[in-house]
C-alpha cells in the first residue's frame, strides 16, 4: 500500500479513541439525564398557567 511510502509515519492504537468515545458518551449521558430531571422536576402547572 501507499501508507508505508510516508516520510513521517506513526503507529496509531485504539486506546486514544476509545477513550475519546467514552469521554463524549459521558458527557452526553450527564447532559441528557440533568435535562431530564429538570423536565421531570418542573410543575406542569407552573408551565401551563403562563402558555
């Protein structure tokens, strides 16, 4: 293949992107889950009276 032909070539791991995946899906699951127990905790009430 074309890729060993580089001058500057480096051996790349799976570890970086695993960790970067794990990183994104945390902060998405945190971002998702404080939406919705601010969803679950508001007064529907509250909400409605001033639609």
């Amino acid at each position: 293949m074309f890729h060993g032909n580089f001058v500057y070539r480096i051996d790349l791991s799976i570890v970086p992107f695993l960790i970067a995946a794990s990183l994104a899906f945390a902060i998405a699951w945190l971002t998702v889950g404080s939406l919705t127990l601010v969803a679950a905790r508001a007064r529907p009430v509250k909400s409605l009276k001033y639609e």
